[in-house]
C-alpha cells in the first residue's frame, strides 16, 4: 500500500460523514432495500448515496401503462441499484432537500394464470424532494419521507407472455420513507 492510500485511509472517515438506512416501502411488498450515504465535509450540503433494493411491485404500477390494463401482470423488480446525489440547500445534511436517482432495474414479469416469465432492464431518471428530519439531537437517528416522478426507460423488448408484452409506462410517481442513522 501506498503512503498516499494509507493517507487517506486515515483521513477519509474524518472528513465525511457515514451513514446507512433503509427504504420502508419494499420491506412491506416482499423486500429489501439496503442504503449506504457519505456526506463529505468538504461539501457539507451534499449527501450522496447508494442503495440495492427489490420488491414485487403493486398492482396500480403495473397497470400505470395502458397496454397492461386487464392482462394480469405481475412484476418482480428482482434488483434495483440506485446512485443519487441530494442538495440540502439551508442545513448540513438536514432539513429540505432535492436531488436526481439514476435507478437501473432488472425486472421478471408474469401473468396470472399463464405458463412463462420474460426479465427485462429499466432505467429510471428520478427527480425527488424531500424533508431529512433527526428527532433526537444527539443521536444520528433520520427519517427521511420524499417523493419524486420517475422516468422509466425499458431497455430493449421482454419477451412475451400468453402473446403479450409488457409494456413500462414512460413516468411513475413515487413517495416514501427512509429511516437510517448517520454518524456525527
């Protein structure tokens, strides 16, 4: 190792702030989401992210898409990886926020009723606003509620499903609620 990696080993930690949280939306629709966030020092009003998240998606996504209505689709999202930068425009890390999740998808679909599953990729572009609040002041503790509209981006055609696509509406709105902890 070099002296300047080991360096910034050293110094890294010191000039950011860690945290890790949780989005309580896909643990309620069969599951998970796992967010790790670095607020540099250095830029104090900027928090980026990282999270790994899946769930089955609910009914009214699905049937956001006109050419889905009445085909009883079911849709996994099996792995989603999403980046994103947040502004806090009046507090460090706190308060009102806005920024962009670039979320790329990988997605198994089914009907009901029908033999077959076709996988497909989405791209998502995510504006979002939100409010970061700690409750309790010496404690790293966050609930975080935001919503955004995404715009979904189906990269290439799934395969058909009782001789029927499916089709990813071109937006879709979002709202939830992260709740983490950040060190101090």
């Amino acid at each position: 190792m070099s002296l300047p990696s080991l360096i910034l080993l050293l110094v890294a930690p010191a000039q950011a702030a860690f945290g890790v949280s949780t989005d309580a939306f896909p643990w309620a629709l069969r599951g998970y989401s796992a967010i790790v966030n670095v607020e540099p020092t250095t830029t104090p009003h900027l928090r980026t992210s990282l999270e790994v998240w899946g769930m089955d998606m609910p009914a009214f996504a699905v049937e956001l898409a006109p050419e889905n209505h009445g085909e009883d689709w079911r849709r996994r999202v099996d792995v989603g990886v999403a980046p994103a930068v947040t502004w806090h425009p009046w507090q460090e890390g706190e308060g009102l926020h806005a920024g962009i999740m670039l979320n790329a998808m990988r997605s198994t679909v089914s009907r009901e009723g029908l033999d077959g599953r076709a996988s497909f990729w989405t791209l998502e572009v995510l504006p979002r606003v939100g409010f970061r609040w700690f409750p309790f002041e010496d404690r790293g503790l966050f609930i975080d509620p935001w919503i955004g509209i995404g715009q979904l981006n189906q990269l290439g055609a799934p395969a058909k499903v009782g001789g029927e696509a499916y089709a990813e509406p071109g937006f879709q709105p979002l709202g939830t609620l992260h709740v983490g902890w950040r060190s101090r």
